[in-house]
C-alpha cells in the first residue's frame, strides 16, 4: 500500500459558521455553554433551566470547534462522565482517547466526509459507541448515544459540530440496532457474517432449482496489517471501511457485498459463469487502486487480491465456497501485485488435503487414547560393540493397531503446530521408562520449537523432581539448524539442561553451513554426524576426511562423538578406527518396542 501523506480535512475558524438561533445552544465561556433564549419564551420569572433537563436525562451538550479540536461542554459535563473535572475531555482527542478502540472510527466517520450541498442548519449525524468513563462512575465502559450537526467550510469539510451525548443502555443500543437492520456489519454497512453465508447459501439453492450459475469473490486488502503497524487499527479500519464503499459502488444490481471476517469481505455475482466473474474482480481491482482515501490521519491508496470460485460448478456448500475461495485468495496475494485468482480443482491437492486433516486428526486421537508408542535404537560403544544408551524414537499406533512411523506423521504434525504436545508426550514417556529402568540411559530429540519452551524446560523439572539421578541418564537432542537458526536461545536452553543435569547432542552435525563455528560456542556433550557423511564412507575419501576431522575437532572441545546410518560391519571398522564414540544404524538391529526392553540389556 502506498502512502500519501495529505491532510484529510482543511479546516476554517468560527467566523464561517452560520449564526445560531435562538433555540440553539451556544458558548460565551470557555469549557461551559448556557442556554439562549428570548425572554418571552421564559415561563414568567422561571428561566428555562437547561441544565438541570438534560442531567436528568443523564446527557450533556457541547460545541466542537475542529480547527483547533477544542471541545466546549455544558457544565454538568463532568457529572454525566464521572469526571473529575471537564477538563479531561477539553478537546476531541481526549475524548476520543476514552472511546474503546474499536468504536473510534464510528464517530470519526459521522464528521469525517465533505459535502458539497448547503447546509444552512448543518449536517445531521447520530452515532452509539462504547465510552470509558471516569472514576466516579466505577464501571468499565457506558454506552453513549451523540446526537448533532455539523457546519462544512467553504471547501465543504467539516469544520465545527454542536451537539448532544446522553448515556444510554445496552437494550437501547440493541434496539436500535434491530430498527436499522440486523443484516448490516456495523463497519462496512453490508452484510453481516451471519448473513453473508445465509446469502450463499440462498445462491446455492436457486442454481440447483433454476440452473443458473453464479460466482463468489473472497477479497483482501493487501498490506493492511502495515497500515495497521504504522497508523493503527482506527486508520486500518478506515481504509478497510473504504474499499468497501468503493467495491460496492462498482457491482452490478443484484450483487451482494458483505463481511467474511476482520480483514476480508466477498462479493457474490449474480447470474455469472468464469468470464464474468474476472471481469467484475478486475473492475473491483481497477477501482480501488485508482481510488485516493482520505483517513483521519492522512490520504492514502489501497490495493486488493481477490480469489474467485464459480457457483455452483465448483463449490455445492457454503463451506466449499468459503475453502476455495480462500485457497484462490492466498494464491492471488502470493503474487507481486494486486491480482486476481480463480479457483481451479486439482485432485490431487485435496486428496492431499483431506489426508493431512485425517492425519492431524489421527495424531490428536492418538495423543488423547495414550496411543503413543517408544522404540528404541541402540547406540553402540565402538570399542565394547554393547549398548550404552538408546534413542528414543516415537511411533503413533492406530485405534486398529497398526504402527505408524515417525516419518509419516511428524511433518504434518509440524504444519499443525502440535510438536510441542508430541515432545511433551515423548519426555513423559522416557521418563517413565527411565524411572522403571535405573541402569538405562536415554537419549530423545527435540523440536525447534521446544528447544525456546519454557513450558518443555517446566514439565522436565516437575518429572524429574530434582532426581539427578535420573537426569544424568539422559541426553537431549537438539539440532544443528536450530542451532544455526538461534544461537543464543540454543545456548540458553543448553545451560539450563546441563544445570538439571542432563547431557546434551547436537544431531545432524554437518548438515548446516556454520558446524565448526557453532561447535566453539556451544557446551554441548555429544555430536552425532549427519548420516549423510556415513552411509558411502568405505567408497568416499572426503567423507573419511570429514569423519577423521570431525573426531579431532570434538575431541579438542571434550566431546563424545556419534556416527549416524551405520549399515555395514566394514563402516562400522573404519568409523571405530577413526576414533568415533558411538555407532548407530540397522547394522546393530531394528529399534526394539520400548516394553520389551529388560534390565540386562
């Protein structure tokens, strides 16, 4: 989105404004306003007591001059707002301080536009929003309902509002609400998000009884969390608010714009097949990017994506023109520029879809039932050839028994953002085996994301149970990308584990770019090198370089050393002659199920 920054409005002093009559209210003090009236309009000697009527009501009065943003109030002000003083609120933008944030826009709209129609008695407005009032009221928030005109300049910007403010209740707000249109988003004016399915859904019923064809278009306004960061939500939702009102001065009779979600609205297109439909999204593109919008800070342009998808050809339920049409909008906003995307079916990207769902839900399950399973592979002291520790490898067994592998699940599980549970269940399960096994000794790999948890870091303390005896017996895994990735949390966690008492490996060591650097800064116990480096090591003379290196290296830094894929006694030779701790790969055997595993091995 590209910035302008041109002032909104240019506002004149008072001497533009029209004379007030004699029922108006007007000001002769600063921070007051008393009543005007002739004195035949007196009830004989009982002045019309101004004040007093509107504090009954609980509603106060005020002038707002807008070039200077000095606000005049009625002197029963400060009672109605439960102020101290009504100096507190002495200019719009501390009384617009008060209002919730997200009401402001609504009164900024009501005295935010231009006109070029006379207005010899102003401009009228009427706007409810949420207000935190002072102390004295001792509640949160009250609802106000502001009631008045304002006066434009000679350019036609507002430049001075007189009005009223009483306090009203929720069922008064509801009301009124009902009057003017429960099908209404109280932002864009359009329908709302209970309604904008129930459109859709209507859509779909006419097409299966008529035939007809109609198409949805989910929109987004690109960049809007920027201007949400630079000028804040207000501003957002004005821009928001605008490219709704510049949308919909662009459909077709017929046509229905309303409210998806905070940032996103749709359209649906009457009466319309693929052709159609890009037709009306660059139309909508055009306009908005053409279109300046004025904002309470500054003038600004806005620029959409748009996804498409056609009714009911590619879609035969409200939940199906939602997806899609949100999938066609993330490809749309992947590209460059304002753009426009139609949905296209590929089989193949929901079969995958639909096994991805079925696998978190499967990993949920799993985790829920206590369906997750340890085996273990040893690592073998090169020298004895007997197993000193194992790791600890994670397995999902189905309600029918079946196993699943880690492999085919915890790339899913990542995109799920479940890796966390799945550490946690995993660190619950070694400790247990620890517990039932004291000469066994463990090592189990983390995520990245566990490795900045503190949570994780918690529910090690509280398993342990500050047992040094069982956290000596276990090494904690962590890898060399995350290591790369952020140093200084990498350090930070691994102090804290070799505080508890735990050993600590890199794994993968080699796979990254920074190894040698990052092995300096690191108190790590164990460097478990990348497969990669192991698997053709009796045919390959760098890997043997590398192996040969990487051995020296930990040794100088005090370091034991694991070789990863070891799938051959001829590997196995040249890695225990090269100095390497620990070997491990189906050379030894298969991982063993973690509950047959006895005290002996």
């Amino acid at each position: 989105m590209s910035i302008s920054p041109q002032p909104m409005m240019a506002i004149k002093g008072r001497d533009d404004m029209p004379k007030p009559d004699a029922s108006s209210v007007n000001s002769d003090r600063a921070g007051a306003i008393k009543p005007s009236a002739k004195p035949s309009e007196l009830i004989e000697s009982e002045a019309l007591d101004l004040v007093g009527t509107l504090s009954a009501f609980d509603e106060s009065a005020y002038v707002w001059t807008l070039a200077t943003d000095s606000l005049e109030w009625e002197e029963n002000a400060a009672a109605v707002f439960g102020l101290d003083d009504a100096k507190e609120i002495s200019t719009g933008k501390s009384f617009e301080a008060r209002i919730v944030p997200e009401h402001r826009t609504r009164r900024i709209s009501v005295v935010s536009s231009s006109t070029s129609s006379p207005h010899d008695r102003g401009v009228p407005y009427r706007v409810q929003y949420r207000f935190r009032p002072g102390a004295l009221r001792g509640i949160a928030s009250i609802w106000l309902e502001d009631h008045g005109r304002w006066w434009p300049d000679k350019d036609g910007k507002p430049a001075r509002a007189r009005g009223t403010i009483r306090v009203v209740n929720e069922s008064f707000v509801a009301e009124q609400a009902a009057l003017h249109g429960s099908d209404s988003d109280e932002m864009t004016s359009q329908l709302n998000r209970t309604r904008l399915p129930q459109a859709i859904a209507a859509v779909l019923g006419r097409a299966e009884h008529r035939q007809t064809s109609s198409a949805f278009l989910m929109i987004a306004v690109n960049n809007l969390a920027s201007v949400n960061e630079t000028f804040g939500f207000d501003i957002g939702d004005e821009v928001l608010n605008a490219t709704a009102k510049i949308v919909k001065g662009k459909l077709r009779s017929g046509d229905l714009l309303g409210r998806y979600s905070s940032n996103k609205f749709g359209v649906i297109i009457s009466n319309s097949g693929a052709g159609a439909m890009r037709i009306a999204a660059e139309r909508f593109m055009k306009a908005v990017r053409q279109t300046q919008i004025d904002t309470s800070a500054c003038q600004l342009t806005a620029t959409i994506s748009i996804g498409g998808i056609t009714i009911p050809d590619q879609a035969s339920t409200v939940q199906q023109v939602f997806s899609r049409s949100l999938h066609a909008l993330e490809a749309a906003k992947s590209q460059r520029f304002d753009s426009f995307v139609p949905f296209e079916s590929d089989n193949d990207q929901e079969s995958i879809r639909q096994r991805r769902i079925t696998i978190a839900d499967d990993i949920m399950s799993a985790l829920d039932d206590d369906r997750m399973r340890l085996v273990l592979q040893p690592l073998v002291n090169s020298k004895t050839r007997k197993a000193d520790l194992y790791e600890c490898l994670l397995r999902m067994e189905k309600p029918d028994g079946s196993i699943t592998s880690a492999g085919e699940f915890i790339p899913f599980a990542e995109q799920f953002g479940l890796l966390r549970l799945i550490d946690k269940r995993t660190l619950e399960l070694s400790v247990a085996l620890l517990r039932k096994h004291p000469r066994l000794s463990l090592s189990v790999n983390v995520s990245s994301m566990t490795s900045t948890d503190q949570d994780w870091l918690s529910t090690l303390q509280r398993l342990a149970d500050h047992d040094r005896s069982l956290t000596k017996r276990l090494v904690i895994e962590i890898t060399e990308t995350k290591v790369i990735d952020d140093l200084d949390h990498a350090i930070a966690f691994v102090d804290t584990l070799r505080e508890m008492g735990c050993r600590v490996a890199i794994d993968d060591f080699g796979a990254g770019y920074t190894s040698f650097k990052n092995l300096k800064h690191l108190p790590v116990d164990m460097v478990k090198i990348d497969g990669a480096f192991v698997k053709n090591l009796s045919v390959d003379s760098s890997d043997k370089i590398f192996i040969k290196t990487m051995v020296e290296l930990a040794e100088t830094f005090g370091m034991e050393t694991v070789a990863e894929w070891v799938g051959d006694a001829e590997t196995a030779d040249i890695l225990t002659k090269a100095g390497i701790t620990y070997l491990q790969g189906f050379h030894f055997g298969l991982p063993i199920k973690a509950e047959d595993l006895i005290d002996d091995e």
